[in-house]
C-alpha cells in the first residue's frame, strides 16, 4: 500500500491562527494535520513551530483556501 506524502502548506508559532487554517481546510474537505516542530537554540528559548500538513495531491487546492483567507484578512 502506497503511503501518502504530507507537504507544509502552513506554518505559524500561533496555535490559534493554525487551528482557524486547518477549520479552513475542514471546510473546504481536505485532509490534513498539525505537526510540531520544537526548534532550540542556544541563545533562545525553545519555540515551537507549527506546521499544516496536507497530501501531496491536495497541495494546490490547499494554497488556494490559505490565500484566499489571507487575502480577506489582510484589510482588517
């Protein structure tokens, strides 16, 4: 069985802002799902950065509905 491959269509330190795209991405029926990626350096304090995961195949799709909803959000 062929495994799916995920791609990052999203990527924030924000988890309320990862939540609102991936609602975006449940209404538009696209599957996908959050990874976390916990990036230390010396210097700083441990972050974690938040990724929206998507099938390969739902890749295009997926930029669509974030560009839209940037797009709508960048006049407020």
């Amino acid at each position: 069985m062929e495994r799916n491959t995920r791609v990052s269509v999203f990527e924030s330190d924000n988890p309320s802002e990862i939540q609102l795209i991936k609602s975006k991405l449940d209404d538009a029926q696209i599957t996908n799902c959050v990874e976390n990626n916990y990036l230390t350096f010396t210097t700083t304090p441990t972050a974690t950065s938040l990724k929206v995961m998507v099938n390969l195949e739902d890749e295009k799709k997926a930029f669509e509905v974030i560009d839209t909803y940037i797009q709508q959000n960048a006049n407020q």
